[in-house]
C-alpha cells in the first residue's frame, strides 16, 4: 500500500469551473488508465521541473484499448473532471487510447488546454521522417480509432502511414522484462509484422504510454528488420514539449523541484509499477473513488 498524500490544491468553485485558470500557482493535470502514464509525467518533470503535477491513474478500470469508444469517452469525462476539481491549469491525456477516442468531448468540457498524446506524436513523427514512411505501434482501441493516421494526413497527406496493435507489450512492461530474450522475441514477432507491410519504415511511433520503457528493444529490432536506421518517437517527450510550448510565460519557472500528488482507482501493484514508469521512488498516493 502506498502512503496517502494530501493535497493542498483548492478545489475550484462552481463559477471557476469550465474557465481556464493558466496561473503559475496551478498544478498540470495527467491522466491514464493505468500507470503507464508516468512516463508523461517523467517527461514533463524534466520539461518542466518547476511544476507542480497531480497524476490520476484509473487502475481500477483499465485497460482502456479493449474498451468501447463510448466507454472511454466516459470515463475520460470523469478522469477529467476529477483533475479540474483539483484546479488544474491544463490537462494531458497520457492514454493514447482516451486521446484516440475522447479528445474533442475532453476540449468541450473545458476551457484549459487539453493535450492528447495523438497530435504531438504525429507532429513529431513527420519531423523525424526522411522519406514519409511511418509506422505506429498501440492498443487495439489506438489502432482501431485510425487517429494517428488521420492526424498524419492532415498534416501530410503524402506520407505512408502502417498500423499495428501490439498488446503484449503493456503486460512485459508491467513485469519488468524490457530487455531480455522474451522482450526481444515479441518485438521481433510484431514488428516482423509491421515491416513486412512496408519494409520502407523509417520512423516507429510508440503509441502507447508503457511502450517507452521498451524503446530500446524496439529500436534494436527495428533496425535489424530494415536493414536500415530507424527512428523512435515516444509521445510522452512531445506532449511535455508540447505543453510548455502552451504555457509559455504561464510556466511555473522556480528554481526548486515541483510537487507530485498521485492518485489512483485501485491500488494494485502500484508501488512496485510506478517508479519503472516515473523513474523515482512513488513518496505516495491517495486511493480516490470517481
């Protein structure tokens, strides 16, 4: 069991709610169905350091990709809200799936930034391409939505996108096995897949938020399939440059570290996950109902 923490952030009162508070007092807001989400957090603690950030993960319900649309987009709705009420000053959706599914109901519920993991991944993509082939690595749900592929068209119809769900990553992540025989063998029978599709990739977009503590296994693979070097985008990088590009002045520049409040809809297992994903000891969480 994780220690409770408590917050200090005042609740925003019924005539704030649904504006947009973009002060540097305010916390940024984070959530995932799970814990994967850290990793945007650990992005956005070495964007950002100033910052203070309070993380919800909906352990309870996950995961998300198996999910009806319908049902993400639910439950986002109530992740959301539940940080808004923790006057946030804007909101990051870590899961790729609620971002796939949920974004536009998420941005209409409020007026703060929201930022989804699809667009930073898709703009950061296109930047690290050289000839346009991109491949995308994710849940089902991800991958089902297209929303990475209409992202990309938007900004460049020209450019080949190849889509994969890869589901058996997110359990190899939860268990530590990142860089081992079995790690290594998954990656190769999934992205044998992916390239025999279009053996031209040059960039792999790792479209879920466990995916990066498997970034160098896949990288690795990825380029012994091609024959050729790859890039690896991680979404959780572009989101928290994304975010401080949004913030600008409104960025809480002190010089000491910010204050990270977690909670979570189920404890299970979240004191031995966490710290893989954040990459420091988890001080503690609150176990909160939505």
């Amino acid at each position: 069991m994780g220690q409770e923490s408590t917050s200090s952030y005042r609740t925003l009162s019924s005539s704030e709610k649904g504006t947009n508070p973009m002060t540097k007092r305010h916390p940024i807001g984070v959530f995932d169905s799970g814990v994967g989400g850290l990793t945007v957090v650990r992005a956005l603690r070495t964007a950002l350091p100033g910052e203070d950030i309070v993380y919800l993960g909906d352990t309870a319900r996950v995961p998300y990709g198996s999910k009806s649309p319908r049902t993400v987009e639910k439950y986002s709705l109530g992740c959301q809200q539940f940080l808004l009420d923790r006057g946030v000053k804007m909101v990051l959706i870590a899961c790729n799936t609620a971002s796939a599914n949920a974004l536009p109901a998420l941005q209409e519920a409020t007026r703060v930034p929201v930022i989804g993991a699809v667009e930073p991944g898709a703009t950061s993509a296109l930047a690290a391409t050289k000839h346009g082939h991109i491949g995308v690595i994710g849940t089902l749900g991800t991958v089902r939505s297209n929303a990475y592929g209409r992202a990309i068209a938007a900004r460049d119809p020209a450019a080949k996108l190849t889509q994969l769900a890869c589901p058996l990553l997110v359990p190899l992540a939860e268990e530590g096995w990142t860089d081992d025989d079995i790690a290594m063998l998954v990656a190769r029978r999934y992205l044998t897949q992916l390239f025999v599709q279009d053996p031209a990739i040059d960039t792999l977009v790792l479209g879920c938020t466990h995916y990066p503590l498997l970034a160098n296994v896949l990288h690795r693979v990825a380029n012994e399939l091609a024959k050729h070097e790859v890039a690896v985008v991680d979404s959780a990088g572009a989101m928290a440059e994304m975010a401080k590009e949004a913030l600008g002045s409104g960025a809480n520049r002190r010089s000491t570290a910010g204050r990270l409040d977690c909670f979570a809809t189920d404890t299970s297992r979240l004191d031995e996950l966490a710290p893989r994903f954040l990459g420091e000891p988890l001080t503690g969480f609150e176990l909160v109902d939505l």
